[in-house]
C-alpha cells in the first residue's frame, strides 16, 4: 500500500462526543483510511476503522477523552503502518472568534487566542484546545494546521453578521458554522455539474444531530442559521436552536434556572429530544410517530423550521436554483427530505419521490425548476486539501 517511510497527512475531526480521523498521501485521495472514535467520555467508546479495499474493523476502547483517543490513535498508526511518516496534521476546529477568519498554522499565538475565546464554543474549544497542544507535545516538528468552521461565513454581508445588540459588545455577531461541509458540497457540486452549478443560487441543508442550513451565491455565504454559538438556527437533536431570550428571565424566576443550568438544557436536553421526551435521533421517531404525539410533534417541528428557512433564503437569494442535503439524516432520511419539500412547489421545487425513496444523488424531477440533490459530505477531505496547501505554500516537505 505504502512504500518505505512513505509522507502522510492526516485529518482529525472532533466533535463533543466523538473523533473523526482519515489519512492521506499529500495531493491523492481518496483516504488509505478512516476512522472515527465513538461514544468519547462515555460507556461503550469503539474505535472504527476502514482501511482502504478492507471490511471496518470496530473494537471496544477505554478512552476517556480527546487527548487520550489521540494517543490511541498515534500508537496503532506506528505499530499498524510504521511505513507511514506523518508530515503535517489539519484540525476541524469549530470557532475561530473575530480573530480567525481563515484557516492558520497552529503556533502559541492562536492557542491563545482559543483559551481567551474558548467561552464562544464551550462544547466544542476545550477539547480542539486540548488536542492541539497534545499533538504539538507529541509531534512537535510536525506543522499543524487549523480549519476554521466558520471561515466559510467570513464574506457574510454585514446585515446578516450584525445582531441586534449594543455595539460595546465587541465580537458579540453571528458567525456560522459547517463550514467544512459546505466548502465540500461546492467542490463536488463543481466536479459534478461545472463551475456554474456552484455559483448559483443555493441553499445547502446540513442536517445531523448538529443542523444549520446556508444561503450561498457566487460560491459565498450569503446567509446561514447558527450564529454566535452552534446552539442557534433550527430545532436540532438536543438542541434548541432560536428560542426566545425572554426564558432566561422567565426560568431563572420560575425555575431557580442559572446561566450554567440554563445553558446545559439548551445543548443537551432540548431539540427532538426535548420535544418528544424519548429520542434525539430521527430514526427512532420516526419508528414512533404513528403511536406517539411526542414524536410527530418532533418530527414535524423540525421539517416545518427547516421549511420555514428555506422559503427565507429564497427571499434572501432572489430565488433558488440548488437544494442539496447532507449529514446523518440529509443523506440517509428520504421521509425527512420529502416532508421538508413538501408544500416548497411555489419556489420550483418538484421532487421525484421514487428517486427520493432510492437516495439517488439527484431526487428532483427532470422538470423541476430547481435541482435537489443528496451529497455525503466529507469535511476530512476539505482538511486534507488545506494542508497540501498550506505544505505548498510553506515549502515544507511532502
């Protein structure tokens, strides 16, 4: 597979829970493999890994943390492929603050800056914090890159930035986020249909257990759901999405609700699984909802929110050409898909609901309007092709 001491990068992708990695030859893909940590910090950590041309092999890990699936993960990548001599590691790192409007070599600077912005993102800056300090401990003549999420959004107008707060609130503005997984569905609306497709009027749908969707023209984001914090946007699996703000007050007097518990409820408890009180995951609301309320309840929140946006960004857009799907449920729920599209017939959009029940990579009507297409996304690959670039640029050894 590799020759002798053969260069390697490597993508790592963390989420509060979990750990995704893949790596590659510098320039090729596809991956030699990939990975992913599951369950961090909780009963039943497995680590998954697919190697190019093999089955997965999935294993039980007693991984407690971020930092201690990385040194996992170090150890079975010289003991299982001692061919391989890493060259440079790219970070999916969810916030950059006003700071960091591009993607940036890893260097005390912006540590820094992460530890003094880390109250931006608290589900997610304490562990990318954590994992790139252990990487630079551990491989410390290895250059680190940092892909931002919300590089992408950094050419948002400044209407769509701006909140509606006192200006002394410096920084205080809204960012946008699945930055990675847009890049991506660009690049491959590009190798599939030509430079126009992606530079059109498009809404790109991101749904997972995280959810936001974006408004994009000219390959820019023009728009997009979360904003300061990843919380925001449309009812996701344990989150909220845009609330009220006049329930801080109304739980603090009622419920003896602090900032801390209040915060907690919005990230964890609320969403699908706050809604039906069973499942944060569409699956298993899906199963239910003929015999449970609270799960069609969930269910159509979240398509009619989801709907709600879209009919938004077309304003916002003057229109649509492109709907694309992703994530968990934007590729794998073709019920969700269509009820989300669904009463959308005003704006061109006709889906065929056969090619929509197959997963077919385009699930609109040759007649439509507007082309609706389903893409799994892979943030591992825009990390990949950061760092070639940044190897470039640099003139480091590949």
């Amino acid at each position: 597979m590799t020759g002798r001491n053969t260069p390697h990068v490597l993508a790592l992708n963390a989420g509060s829970s979990s750990l995704k990695f893949a790596l590659y030859s510098p320039g090729i893909s596809p991956a030699v493999l990939r990975g992913q940590f599951e369950r961090l910090g909780q009963h039943g950590t497995a680590l998954r890994v697919q190697m190019a041309g093999r089955p997965p092999d999935v294993r039980p890990v007693g991984v407690p943390n971020h930092p201690a699936a990385l040194a996992h993960l170090f150890d079975w990548l010289e003991a299982s492929m001692p061919d391989v001599r890493l060259v440079a590691i790219g970070h999916r790192i969810v916030h950059g603050g006003p700071r960091y409007r591009t993607h940036a070599a890893v260097d005390d600077e912006l540590l820094g800056e992460l530890r003094r912005i880390v109250d931006y993102a608290p589900e997610h800056l304490p562990a990318a914090i954590e994992m790139l300090q252990f990487c630079r401990e551990r491989h410390s003549h290895i250059p680190q890159l940092a892909c931002f999420d919300t590089a992408f959004h950094r050419d948002m107008p400044a209407v769509a930035r701006m909140l509606p707060l006192p200006r002394r609130f410096e920084g205080v503005e809204r960012y946008g986020f699945h930055g990675l997984s847009y890049s991506f569905l660009l690049q491959e609306l590009e190798r599939s249909f030509g430079p126009e497709a992606a530079s059109g009027r498009l809404v790109l749908a991101h749904l997972g257990n995280g959810a936001s969707l974006a408004a994009v023209q000219g390959r820019s984001s023009v728009d997009t759901t979360m904003s300061f914090t990843p919380a925001a946007g449309i009812p996701m699996g344990t989150r909220t999405g845009d609330i009220d703000p006049g329930l801080v007050r109304f739980l603090a007097q009622t419920e003896g609700m602090d900032a801390k518990r209040f915060d907690y409820m919005v990230n964890h408890e609320s969403g699908l699984l706050g809604v039906s009180g069973t499942s944060s995951d569409v699956r298993d609301l899906l199963a239910t909802e003929a015999v449970d309320h609270r799960a069609a309840d969930a269910v159509n929140l979240f398509c009619y929110r989801i709907r709600q946006t879209i009919g938004g960004f077309a304003a916002v857009l003057g229109g649509i050409d492109r709907l694309v799907f992703t994530g968990g449920i934007g590729e794998n729920a073709p019920v969700i898909r269509g009820r989300i599209c669904a009463g959308l017939e005003f704006l061109g959009i006709d889906l065929d609901q056969g090619r929509n029940a197959q997963g077919k990579a385009m699930i609109s009507k040759p007649s439509s309007a507007v082309s609706v297409h389903v893409i799994a996304t892979d943030e591992e690959a825009v990390i990949a092709e950061a760092i070639n670039a940044h190897l470039q640029q640099e003139d480091l050894p590949s």
